[in-house]
C-alpha cells in the first residue's frame, strides 16, 4: 500500500481476537468471573439453590434427632355418669414418640446426604447457565464495539473525501453532483454509526440489567481450551445427573426400609376415681402401637421409586450423549471460525489495496466518484466482516468453553 494514501484508502486497525475489550465509558473493565459473581448474588437461580440446600440441611438434621417424627401429647376424661355427681372418673395424660424402624434412620440419612449433594450440584449447573448468558452478552457487546470503531473510521473516512471532493468542485476539477454524491455517502455512514452505537448501548443496558454493573467485561485472554479440559465426567451437568441418580437410589433404599408408618411408643399418667367416696388412684401407663405394613401401601410408594431411578438413570446416559455431541458440534464452530476469519483478512486486505489503487486513478482524473465510492464501500465492509468474524471466534470460543462446562 502507498505510503500517504488517504484516510478512507488506509485500512483500519483490528485488534486480535485475544485482546478484545468492550472498555466503559469511565475506561474501567471487569473480569468476567467478577461479573459472574455480581449476577449470581442477583440471580433467581441462586436463590431457588439457597432453598434447596436449606431444605437439605433441614432434612440431615431431623435424622439426628431420637424420634422418627414430632412427638404428639394425648390426653383423655372419661366419666360414668355425666349427668350425675357420684360416678366414677377417668383422666389418662401421655406423650406418643414416633420410633425409627430398623435401618430407616440410616437410610433418610443418606437420603439427606444425597439430596444435599444434589442441591450443591444443581447451583452449579444454574451458575454455569447463567456464565453462558453473561458470555453470549459480552461477546455480543465486543462485535457490536468493533462494528462503532469500523462505522466510526468510515465516517471519518467519507467526511475527509467529501471535503476533498469539495474542495475540487471549487477548482473546477469536479462536478458538483460528486460533491453531493460524496456528502450522501458522508451522512449515510453518520447515520449507519448512530444506529450501532444506539444498538451497543441497548446491549450495554442489558448487561448492567443481568450483572448490576456498569463495567464492561474485559474479554482479553480469552483461549481454546486444551484437550485436557474435555473430561465429560467434571461437567457440572454430569455431576448433577450422576448425584440425582444417586439419591433416587437412596430414595429407593429409604421405601424400602419404610415398609410401614412408624411405630408409636407412648408412656403416660392415669388417674382413676371411682366415686361414692372411695379414694382415687393414680397409674403409670406404657404402650406401644405398631401399624402393620400391607401391599397396597408399599406397593404404590415402590413403584414411585423406581420410576424415579429409571428416569435418573436413562437422563445420565442420554445428557453423556448430548454433551459429548455439544463438545464435538463446538469444536468443529471454532475451527470455522479460524478459516473465516482467515479468509476474511484476506479478502479484506485485498479490497483495501483495491482502494489505495482505485484512490490514485480518481486524483489523476482517470476513475469517476461513483467507482471510488462502490470501491471504499466494499473495502469497508469487508473491514467490518473481519471486525465480526474477530469477535465470532472469540464467542466460538467462549461457547466451546461453556460446552466443557468450565466457568470463567
């Protein structure tokens, strides 16, 4: 390219794919493991796991306890003639204590251990979801920041060659429809940078909505990962599959050890009085309740169960499926956008020499306006495509990373 072409003939500088940044206003930037941490304290999700593993530890607790459930207190009068003074009276006052059944306790103890695990894992999945928003939003936010620096480098542009082609209609060199033609252009870029800066900040809003902040990310840094990073089994969905499965099978293991409500052990006070001026008496009472345990309780709470586990299991085996067909599907979107980002550096590195030729034909007279303006249009756009396709392969990279189930 000639040395001291114009500013419309130089191509614009594209910043690589690893050191993109969306800087703020205030030119403060942020991780986007901070900004993560931001949005999750704002999150539903985290909330909705806060509860889960509350109940869990809800759950854990209650095993510890020496009763199967609440304790109830029973209390009874009974009196022969209710209508008369003289006949006999009988108060009886008792607590009834639910008893666990031999390896129940156990069993709901590792039921609570499961569902507790299953909590810690299913806030991991709703962080790493909410990670794959805050990416897509902050890559969406780099492309859109590229395309105002290459919208704001072609206004530029076009208003240095109209004030150019002005000054040459003053001459006389030009015609005073290139002038027009050249302001045209000039306004039709201005207000094409309008347009994106109003999209840009649309996105902006949008990212202080889901982080409550008003930094922007800083996206630099940002690699494939290595194929050490491609093991399925510290997924975080995976480990939340294989921990459901589990407490469906302790789910399971506590029916089982559940054949029957629980027994109900009881010890109270009788007082008796039996009347026509005898003495009263007083009793220690202990009894023992057992409910016996039938098919057509069992059989329905069984069934439930091992609906439960078979649901689990065949979910664990069709998500290996999926995240397997996910990593593939995203690795294969990053190896295209190398290739078109490389053919897009080309084809725009190509087109902006075009102009730096086509700029020295139109200053010696021999290209008319309308061919240098269809030619810096096509150089533009090209320089845009690579400003994209930049910050697509650093969105196919992020969204590999997300399929690996890393967080940021």
């Amino acid at each position: 390219m000639a040395v001291g072409a114009p500013a419309w003939a130089q191509p614009a500088a594209l910043p690589p794919v690893t050191s993109v940044t969306t800087p703020s206003a205030a030119g403060d930037t942020i991780s986007l493991r901070e900004a993560l941490d931001a949005a999750w304290q704002r999150a539903v999700s985290a909330r909705e796991a806060d509860g889960q593993r509350r109940r869990a530890e809800a759950e854990r607790l209650a095993t510890s306890r020496l009763w199967a459930a609440a304790p109830t207190l029973e209390l009874s009068h009974r009196v022969d003639r209710p209508l008369g003074g003289a006949g006999g009276r009988e108060t009886e006052l008792g607590i009834a204590v639910p008893l666990w059944l031999p390896g129940q306790r156990a069993a709901r103890s590792g039921t609570a251990d499961a569902a507790a695990a299953q909590a810690q894992g299913a806030a991991q999945v709703a962080r790493l979801r909410l990670a794959g928003e805050l990416r897509e939003a902050a890559w969406h936010m780099a492309a859109l920041q590229a395309e105002v620096q290459q919208a704001d480098a072609q206004a530029a542009a076009l208003r240095q060659l109209a004030d150019d082609v002005e000054r040459r209609v003053r001459a006389g060199d030009l015609a005073r429809a290139d002038s027009l033609a050249a302001q045209a252009e000039h306004l039709a870029a201005a207000a094409a940078l309008a347009d994106t800066r109003q999209r840009l900040q649309a996105a902006r809003a949008r990212w202080t909505l889901v982080t409550g902040l008003t930094a922007l990310p800083d996206l630099s840094g940002v690699a494939a990962p290595d194929d050490a990073a491609a093991d399925v089994a510290r997924h975080p969905e995976w480990q939340l599959a294989a921990q459901s499965t589990e407490l469906a099978r302790k789910r399971l293991d506590l029916v089982r050890h559940s054949r029957r409500d629980a027994p109900e052990l009881t010890v109270g006070v009788r007082q008796d009085a039996p009347g026509r001026g005898e003495a009263s008496q007083g009793s220690l009472v202990v009894g023992l309740r057992l409910p016996f345990g039938t098919d057509d309780r069992n059989q329905p709470l069984e069934a439930a169960a091992l609906s439960e586990l078979d649901i689990a299991q065949t979910q664990e085996q069709r998500l290996r499926e999926r995240l397997d067909s996910d990593i593939a599907a995203a690795r294969d979107a990053q190896r295209s956008a190398v290739l078109q980002l490389d053919a897009e550096t080309a084809r725009a590195r190509l087109l902006r020499e075009r102009a730096t030729l086509i700029d020295k034909s139109f200053r010696a007279g021999e290209t008319p306006l309308p061919d240098l303006l269809r030619v810096l249009a096509a150089a533009a756009q090209a320089d845009s495509a690579v400003a994209r396709q930049t910050a697509a392969l650093g969105l196919a990279r992020a969204r590999l990373q997300q399929a690996l189930g890393l967080l940021p």
